[in-house]
C-alpha cells in the first residue's frame, strides 16, 4: 500500500522535448512529499516530457524489488532493478511508467500467463505485473486483476495517462484538470501543492460534504474542481482531453444456486479463498479482532492459514480497542448492544491468537494533536468524533508489531446485517435508509442560513433518486424482493464508500495497510444475488455467513446480535468535548458560527454529562473537527 501522485502538462512544451520541464520537476517532489505518511519505507519520482510520476511506498511484497515509480523500456528486454526510487537514464522515452498503490490477488497466476505470452520478470513484486499487464492487454488489464488498487500508467509512446481504480473502491484515486494539464494523487492534499489546484469549496463542494452523511454520487468531492475516479472505473487523458468510463458494476443475475446449504457452501469457498489469497506479504501480518461475527471469522481463517504455511505453532497476531471504565461506564445506544472487549477475548482464545487490546483513555481522545491528524488523514471536515480518532490511535499500535492487517469491513453491506435491513420505517422510507436508524443527519447542525442556501432537502432527494436509479434488477421480482436489492445496493454503493475512506485515510496515516477480504468482488456478486428469502433465512442478520462460519467462532460470538464500532462512555470525554465544542464557537473569527446553527450547539453545550446521548455528542463532534478542518486547510468557502 502506497501513496500514488502525478502531473499531465501539455502546455510545457519547450525546446529541448526529450527532456521534462524544470517546473515539473519541482512539482512531483513536493506532491510526492505530501503523501509521506502513506509510503515511510521509500520516495521515488520519475520526469519525463509531459509526465512527472511521483510515488511514496510502504513495502509489503519483494520488499527489496518493487521500487517505483516503475519503468518498462521502450526495448523487450527485463526490467532493470531501480535503486532509491530513481529511474535509469533513458536513451529512449520508455513505454511506460507506473505508480501504484493497493495488492494484486492474483498476482501470481497472472504473472505465469504472462511469461507465456512472453514476458519476462526482474521483481517478484505484483508492482511489476500491473506494468506488464498493461503492455500486453492495455486499458483491459482491468478484466484481469482481482485485489484492491489505485494506479496509473503513463504511456510515454502514445503521450496518454491512465488512472484505474478498483471495482469496490476501497483504494482512493483522486483528480483534478487545469489549462493544458491535470493532476492525480491518492489524497487531495497532494494535488493542492499545484498552484492552480487550491483548496476550495463552494456550494456543491459543501452539498457533497454535508452529503456524506447519507452517501454522495460516485466521482464528486467536497473541493471545487476534484474528483474522484469512481469505484470500478478508470480515466484516460490525453491531447483530447478526459474521458472516464466503468468497467465493472453491480449486475442482477439469476442466482446459480437454489438450495440453502449450497449457498452457504458457496459462501465459505469464497470467504476461504479471499483470506487464503489475501494472507501474503514480505512483513508481519495481523487481525483486528472486534469480537464480532465478521472479524472472528476471518482471524480464525486467516489463524488456519497461518499454521498452514508457517506450522501447527504459529499464532497471528490480534487487536481490539476499548476505553477505560467501558465495561462499568457501557450505557446502550441504537447501534450499540455491549462492550466488544468480552467477546474478543473470549473469540481470541478459542481461535488462539495473541491478542493485544489497545486501551484509551479520555485525555487521548481529546488530545487536540491526535484529533488534528485525523482530521489531517481525512481531508474532510465530517468524521464521527471519537471513533476516528480511537481508530487512528489503534493503527498506530497496531503498526508499531506489523504492516498489515485483515479488517472485517464490509460483511454487513454484503451479508444484510445493519439494523435498516429489518426496521419496516427504514425499508418504506422515502430517503437512504441509514438516516432513519443512525440519526446522522440530524448531528449536522448547519446555520439555517446555509441550509436554505443549500437546498439541502433538495439534494437529498435528488442523490436519493439517482441512487436508486442504478440499482439493477430482475424482471419478475416482488416488492419485497425490489426493496431488499434497493438496500443492498445502497448500503453497497453509498454506505460503504465512506467506511472504506475512513478505514484506508486513518491506517494510511499510521503506515499501516488495511485489507478487507469481505471486498472480494466476487462474494459481493454472488451475496447480491442471493435471493431475499434465503439471506436471512434463521430469522437473523447474516444468515449465510454464520452459517459459513459455524466452526469458526464460539457460540456466544456465533449469536451476538450486531455491534456497530466501539465509542466511548466515559463522563470525562463528554465533559472534555463540551469544552471543545465551545472553544471551537469561539475561535477562527467567527467562520465556525457562520456555518452552524448556534442554538442548537449551545443546548447541547448546557446539557448536563449524564443525559448527554449520542444524537447530542455526534453534533459536538462535528462542530470541533469543523473547527480543526478550517484551521488546518485553510479552504476558501465560495457559497
């Protein structure tokens, strides 16, 4: 996992065309600069007419031949080893240059097809499959990778860029064009090194970011002029200019199976193969244990693979977080049944990991540095207080014993085991189901003013509307059965795009990577197509995957009803965000007031700690990292 960046200039043409401008030069270091939390272990640029590739790389595979940016030459011959991320002089501009950031699953079986049709290997990195894959199929290398990435290729013989993306975009890839050129990078603070890419929002930028609380349209951002490669898509530029298109989309199929067990048979082989296929890497590797069904079940699997490869002694590594008092301080909200800290412990011993729990404290959490950074890590004023920061801290831990962990992300989007999939208010709303369960729209304190500026009722229809209207389906289905696709696909497409940035911004700034074998596009095909009827066939969420994982968890995890990620309880966080809040009321020259309502952030200020609910806390929240965003960004707000 990595950090990707570059600059397109065709206005930079000078005398001297075998050779890069001087200015670009100087752009792709700092660029490459600004996404050096994403890359600790090495920075590499590459200038050329037109192109300046810059990469920051954190080492997981072939850890001494994956350097990049990576060159093929313009003749047949193997690639030369690069050392300090430099490229070797050319004589010739080469064929291509890549920067990437993400794992190729498959890498090995398309390496061996590859050599087939005749190539030949310096590295044993997937780095240098990726460069291969596109000189052989070009833009339809897309149909053969299988794993999580951001990449792009600069074809230096046809003067043309292309930037890919994932098909469940859990790799970020961003954008932004400007007279005669455009820019890309795996976070926007990098393109804002461009001087003619400022951080800037307006009134769509704001509608997006305020958006995030329900789910955005793929490809928009929050800053004027940036956007984002959509999940399982890819864009081209060139002389003519950008075009974007998706290879690859959710589709309805008839489903292949038609009987309970071979569905849940079905389940555990893919589940089996994305753990197995996802248990590779040159550095150590770890769980992040919740205790819940999702991450029990992958530690178990990925623990059996271990001693696979490694001998009946080998134990994987685990890690859960908690505060301190949560067990005597729990209270329980909408989302939240339990302390998770019980049942991990209870799921590390029977699966026998050596299980580490990161335990916080309040003055962490509120400690204005760590909260800076994540806001920092986010690019983004909305987050959710307290569990970013929390998650932040616990991939600091986490990465101080290993490089990467597996993350049961996603299982509840491909499984159905979010609450909304069940309440009948949620499946007959008119809006993103979520906001009738979380109350996340309702911690957005926007100044009325603003609102109405926004139409922001307006745009929630809208998004609502055009989200629906990309939900596949099949002829002949019931309403029920429509419903329960409309829910899938939502949760699929808008729900977890903003886990997945949240999950790769914060590890990424600790120099951890993070996979999700839940991702896997093929389980998500074969999940969304399981008919309504038998995805939750025991009366329960998450039918087919405890049913699947049956073995591997104890009984009490097995039935654990679902536990949304863990937040803190303690009077003294509550007491200490009050404070928080109101310092942030009172500073940045009144730019926080202009954008919140006042009132109703001063009755939760006077609420007393102990009837402080979650609903009240999640709007302080927002108000101070509101504050932070401002003062570390520095945006210019156009609306």
């Amino acid at each position: 996992m990595c950090g990707i960046t570059g600059w397109i200039s065709y206005w930079e043409d000078h005398e001297n065309r075998e050779a890069p401008h001087p200015s670009l030069k100087s752009l792709i270091k700092h660029m490459t600069a600004a996404l050096s939390r994403r890359g600790p272990d090495a920075s590499g640029t590459w200038c050329g007419p037109y192109a300046a590739i810059g990469h920051r790389r954190l080492a997981v595979l072939d850890l001494e031949g994956g350097t990049q940016p990576m060159v093929a030459p313009a003749a047949t011959s193997p690639l030369p080893p690069l050392s300090g991320g430099a490229a070797p002089p050319q004589h010739h501009p080469p064929e291509a240059v890549l920067t990437y950031s993400g794992e190729i699953y498959n890498h090995h079986t398309l390496r061996a097809e590859l050599r087939s049709r005749g190539h030949r290997f310096a590295t044993r990195s997937d780095t240098e499959v990726v460069l291969r894959a596109y000189l052989e199929w070009g833009d339809a290398l897309t149909e053969h990778l299988e794993g999580m990435y951001a990449f792009a290729v600069w074809d230096a013989r046809r003067e043309r860029l292309l930037l890919v993306r994932d098909r469940l975009g859990v790799k970020p890839l961003f954008f932004a064009e400007v007279p005669g050129g455009l820019g890309f990078a795996s976070e926007p603070k990098a393109l804002f090194v461009h001087p003619a890419c400022r951080p800037r929002v307006d009134a769509r930028g704001m509608r997006e970011a305020y958006g995030l609380v329900f789910g955005t349209g793929p490809g928009e951002t929050l800053w004027s002029g940036v956007r984002e490669v959509q999940p399982g898509g890819l864009a081209v530029f060139d002389r003519s200019g950008l075009s974007e298109r998706v290879y690859w989309r959710l589709e309805a199929r008839p489903h292949p199976d038609t009987g309970v067990a071979a569905m849940v048979d079905a389940v555990r082989s893919h589940v089996e193969r994305a753990v197995r296929t996802q248990a590779e890497a040159d550095v150590p590797l770890c769980t992040l244990l919740s205790g819940g069904l999702d991450s029990t079940v992958l530690t178990a699997l990925l623990a059996d693979e271990l001693r696979v490869r490694k001998g009946p002694a080998a134990r994987i590594r685990s890690y859960a977080v908690d505060f301190t008092d949560q067990v005597e301080r729990f209270t329980g909200d909408v989302l939240r049944t339990g302390p998770d800290t019980p049942y991990a412990a209870e799921a590390a011993a029977f699966i026998g990991t050596d299980h580490h729990l990161v335990v916080l404290d309040p003055r962490e959490l509120l400690d204005p540095v760590h909260r800076t950074a994540v806001v920092a890590a986010r690019d983004s004023p909305i987050g959710v207080g307290d569990m970013d920061t929390s998650l932040y801290l616990l991939f600091g831990e986490t990465a101080r014993h290993s490089t990467v962990a597996l993350s049961g992300e996603a299982a509840d989007e491909v499984f159905g085991g979010y609450p909304w999939f069940r309440s009948p208010a949620a499946r007959d709303a008119g809006t993103f189901p979520w906001l009738l369960v979380t109350g996340d729209e309702a911690a957005m304190p926007l100044h009325p003013a603003l609102a109405a500026t926004l139409r922001i009722g307006e745009f929630r229809a809208d998004t609502y509307r055009s989200a629906l209207a990309a939900v596949p389906h099949l002829d002949g289905e019931t309403p029920a059965q429509h419903r329960r696709r409309e829910l899938q696909h939502l949760s699929l497409t808008r729900w977890l795009r903003q886990l997945l940035h949240r999950k790769d911004r914060l590890s990424m700034a600790q120099g951890l990577e993070v996979r999700v074998p839940y991702c896997d596009h093929r389980l998500v095909e074969y999940a969304f197509n399981v008919p309504a009827a038998l995805q939750d066939f025991d009366g329960r969420e998450k039918s087919l995957l405890r049913a699947a994982g049956a073995r591997r968890a104890p009984r009490s995890v097995l039935h654990r009803p679902k536990n949304h990620y863990p937040a803190t309880h303690h009077p003294a966080y509550n007491r200490g965000l009050q404070n928080l809040a109101r310092d942030a009321l009172a500073a940045g020259q009144g730019r926080v007031r202009d954008l919140v309502d006042e009132g109703v952030v001063k009755a939760c200020l006077d609420t007393p700690l102990e009837h402080l609910r979650w609903s009240h806390r999640l709007r302080l929240e927002r108000v101070v990292d509101l504050s932070l965003w401002l003062e570390h960004h520095r945006p210019e707000l156009a609306f």
